[in-house]
C-alpha cells in the first residue's frame, strides 16, 4: 500500500443528507427536462489514490421536487477524497438523487478524462414508469 493509497476514503462515507429539494411549482401543469452539468468533478483512483476528473451530467425530469444547486455541489464535492470505480460512483449518485429528488425519469453521465489512453463514459438510467 502506497503513501497515497492510505489516506483514500471508502464510498460508504458519502452522504445523501446534504442533499435539499426544493418544491417543484408546475408539477401537474407541464413536464420540464433539467440537465445539469458539472465541468470539475472529482473523485480518487481506488487503486492508487491517484485523481480522477470527469464532468457530470445529470438530466431529470421532476415529478414534485427539484434538487437544490448549492446542496447539490456539497454533495459533489464528497467525492473528493474517495476512491471508487467510475461505475459505482455513478449508479450510487443515481441512488442519492432518486432517493431525495423523486424524479419521473434521471440520467447520470460520467465523462471521465482518459488514463492511460482509454477514455471512459458511464451512464445510468432511472424511469419511474419501468421501475
């Protein structure tokens, strides 16, 4: 185990409670699609706690709530220090904001700056109507 290696956090230390929604006031009245995008994310290689960089994407589309922009970027920035596969960090983004959010549908992509020449893309989908 490397120096770094030591000091990389595990994902169950992530949180959803910093995450606050807010009252959608059209629900009922029309559907919205919000697509949010996060150009400076990032988390920790589990391997060796080198950084990773992406940009995330979320789209949704609100049934009663909308995520809150600023919980949102706190929540984010939890990633900081954790070492996690790009796949488990994003389907468990997807899980913290379907959980607190309740959206009709959500998509969450990762675009991960390459490593060692492979560049890597992650997305997960969520639907209430095929759940």
């Amino acid at each position: 185990m490397t120096e770094i290696s030591k000091n990389i956090k595990h994902i169950n230390e992530i949180t959803s409670s910093v995450l606050e929604v807010v009252q959608y006031q059209y629900c009922g009245k029309r559907d919205i699609d919000i697509q949010i995008e996060q150009p400076e994310f990032t988390s920790l290689c589990p391997m060796t706690g080198l950084p990773d960089f992406a940009k995330i994407l979320i789209n949704y589309t609100p049934e009663q709530y909308i995520v809150e922009l600023k919980s949102l970027k706190y929540y984010l920035l939890q990633y900081r220090n954790i070492g996690v596969f790009y796949e488990h960090l994003i389907n468990q983004m997807l899980d913290h904001l379907i959980e607190k959010v309740k959206p009709k549908k959500m998509t969450i992509t990762g675009i991960f700056t390459p490593r060692g020449g492979i560049q890597t893309n992650v997305l997960a989908t969520y639907n209430h109507e095929t759940k």
